[in-house]
C-alpha cells in the first residue's frame, strides 16, 4: 500500500521528480524549497504537525487559505503569491502522475486561478543613468576598482546577479575572444563576450587584488563569496550620488538586477535581433525576451515578427540529496 503522508510525496517530489529527473538547478530547488518551508510554517500555525498530515488532510481550502495567508501575514506581492501557488500546482501534477487514487483533489489545486497581475516591461534604467552610475565610482581607489568591476560586468554581461556571485577567475577569458564562462539558471551553460573597455576594468581589478586562476571573483571581506545584499549595498552608495549629482536622470531607485534589465531593453531598442537577445541572456524561451519590449512601435512591431517557441536544451547536471524522515530537515538539507 503506497504511504499517503504529505512528507513523503514531498520528499519524492524533491528528489525523484525535481533533482532526479528534471536537472532543476540549486537556485530554482531553492526556490521551491522556500515555497514549501513556509507552507509548513502556515501548517504548524493552524493545525497538526505536517509530518502527522495524510495527503487528503490538505484540501483546496487549506491551499487557497495559504496563499491568503502571504499576503495577510507576509503582505506578499500578488506576483509572488502566484509564483507560491505555481509551485504547489506543480508539486500536485506530480501527485497526480504517481497517485491518481487522488485525481480529484490534485484536480482541484491544480485549477486554481491564479491573481490578475497588471503586466508590464520590466523596468530599467536609461544609457545616461548607467553612465551616471559608472562614472561616479572612484576607480582609483582600491575599494572603487572593486566596485567597477563588479557593476560594469553586472551590466556588460547582462548576467544575473547569482551568475557573477559564481565566478572564479578561471571562468574569464581575457585575452583574444575575451568572455566569460557562465553557469546559468536551469543548469545551462553559455558564454558571454566582453567589451575592451570592461575587459582592461577586469584586468586592473585582478591584477590589484592579486588573484589567481582556482579564486573567487568577487569576495567580501571574510574572503567568502559576495552575497546579493553585498551587490546591493554597493548599487545603493553609489545610487545616493547619481541621485544628487544627476536628479534629471535619475528617477527609479537602483537594484542589482536592474542592471540586467537594462542591458536587455538597450540592446532590444538598439535593434538586436531578439534571438540574439534571448541566447544572450540566458533565456530557455525568446517567449521570456519579449517582455524587453519597448512602446516604440517599430521595435516592438519587428521583434514580435522574429518571436517562436523555440527553446535551449538544458544540460544534465545530476544532483541528490539523501532523504530526511522529517520534513523540516528534509528541506533544510536540499542546499
């Protein structure tokens, strides 16, 4: 008789479905795993241990209260509260693959609507905003080489924030063909070409700190990797002076991932062909891409000509975990 507890369809979703079969990488395990935590966390907070919970103890009601739960308690966004319930949906697919004895509950969860969501081109900083943003640091200062290195890379790269905190050295090339070497989301790998100017930035910055091929790019100073808050403190110093010395130019408050944004919208606007763009960033769909879209009609009429399904293979990067008895720890230990 299959177990019908909630933790073990849990455990097997983790690891026989998500890191097993479909390669899922660490930041999108996370991801999920986050959902989950606090999903337990509103168990524990309204009735039994989970852990005591059969799969039929939670119903569509309890879901639906979850999700209304985050934005009351957590006043989550209603597109984070999406991504939640995206994640339980897709959790309840995988029940009812391996138990359809509960089709009709899964059903039922899976069918939930999702919130409206107003949606809209990311937002994104302009060519002079980011010129503002780079010429204001003191690259002759050590700590300021450091800080140009890391916010021109941020955007000449358009990577995510998570793929530069990443880097190693020896996963730039510097010399004839210069790019870097990046490990992206959904364990997909790619490389990405670098401007001379970032290039001789780079260059400076190792040469400075004295760092070998097997180091970290980017440590703080425990001589651990940067973190994301790290990148953030960074953007918002030097956001302050751009703010008082360009108020003009400057009208939206600076985030890491902006950067990304805007390296994208520059070079859809620019007329790179969306392809083009869509491999450039990492994307597995040039779906995704199109939201760089701009209200200029022309780009946004030739880039919507040029947009298909097409997508880019993951690669197979295997990951396991040993399964945990309680669901808590279980969690705790994917990462």
């Amino acid at each position: 008789m299959m177990n019908s507890r909630f933790s073990h369809f849990v455990q097997k979703y983790f690891l026989s479905y998500m890191i097993s079969q479909r390669n899922y990488g660490n930041n999108t395990v996370s991801s999920y795993r986050d959902t989950f935590r606090l999903f337990l966390k509103y168990l524990m907070d309204t009735g039994p241990t989970p852990s005591e919970l059969d799969l039929q103890d939670i119903t569509l009601d309890t879901v639906r209260l979850f999700v209304e739960w985050l934005a009351r308690e957590r006043n989550n966004s209603v597109s984070t509260r999406n991504v939640r319930l995206a994640h339980l949906k897709s959790f309840y697919e995988y029940v009812l693959s391996v138990a359809p004895e509960y089709s009709g509950l899964c059903s039922d969860i899976i069918n939930l609507p999702f919130a409206k969501t107003e949606s809209c081109p990311p937002t994104y900083m302009t060519e002079d905003e980011v010129f503002h943003l780079l010429k204001g640091i003191d690259a002759e200062s050590k700590a300021g080489l450091r800080h140009l290195a890391i916010l021109t890379l941020l955007y000449d790269s358009g990577c995510r924030v998570q793929e530069i905190l990443d880097l190693n050295v020896s996963d730039i090339q510097l010399d004839k063909c210069s790019r870097i070497y990046v490990h992206g989301k959904g364990n997909k790998y790619r490389q990405i070409p670098l401007r001379p100017e970032t290039v001789k930035i780079i260059k400076k910055y190792i040469q400075c700190y004295g760092l070998k091929p097997n180091d970290i790019l980017f440590m703080n100073r425990q001589g651990c990797r940067l973190t994301r808050q790290g990148i953030r403190h960074i953007m918002q110093k030097y956001e302050e002076l751009v703010h008082k010395e360009h108020p003009e130019d400057c009208t939206i408050g600076f985030h890491p991932h902006l950067l990304r944004h805007s390296k994208a919208t520059h070079l859809v606007n620019a007329g790179v062909s969306i392809y083009n763009v869509r491999d450039f960033l990492g994307h597995s769909s040039v779906v995704t891409t199109q939201v760089y879209l701009t209200s200029n009609p022309e780009v946004t009429r030739k880039a919507i000509e040029q947009v298909s399904q097409k997508t880019i293979p993951q690669s197979a990067d295997y990951y396991s975990e040993k399964e945990k008895a309680e669901l808590m720890g279980f969690l705790d230990s994917l990462l």
